[in-house]
C-alpha cells in the first residue's frame, strides 16, 4: 500500500507566482462590461428555460444579446491592434 504524500512543498513552493500581475488586471477590467452583458445574457436564457418561452422572455433574451454584442464592439475599438481570446470580437 502507497502512503499518501500531500505536495504542499511543491505547491506553495511558486505561491508567489500565482498572483496576477498589474497587466492582467487591467486587462480583467477592460474585459469586465464584456463579461458582466455575458452573464446578463445567461440569466436571461436560464429564465427563459424554467418555464414555456413567451413574448418577454424573447424580449429579454435578444435584449442581452444586443447588450452583448454592443460590448464586445467597444471593447473591440477600444483596444485596436490586440486580438481576443478565441479570436471572435
């Protein structure tokens, strides 16, 4: 029988590194509109899952969309020349 062995050493070994840093920060928050039309747009497809789909749920749902695809635009012009993960803005 192997005895189990934890890896604390190891992992608390790069704890340092793990931190983001300054640069990726910034980014999280210029992604953050993006991110936060995303799950606009979740919560509007979840709602109009828990029952049958009617007008205002359609009204919702393509609301969040539009939301979502406004952000993504801006976030498009306001950082030119950097691509986005997936590639899809």
């Amino acid at each position: 029988m192997n005895p189990i062995v934890t890896v604390q050493e190891a992992v608390t070994a790069f704890a340092d590194f793990v931190e983001p840093t300054t640069a990726e920060l910034d980014a999280i928050e210029r992604e953050l509109p993006v991110i936060l039309a995303d799950v606009d747009l979740i919560d509007a497809q979840i709602i109009a899952l828990n029952h049958a789909p009617n007008e205002v749920d359609t009204r919702r749902v393509r609301r969040a969309f539009g939301r979502v695809l406004e952000e993504r635009r801006a976030l498009a012009n306001r950082t030119p020349g950097t691509s986005t993960a997936g590639g899809a803005a």
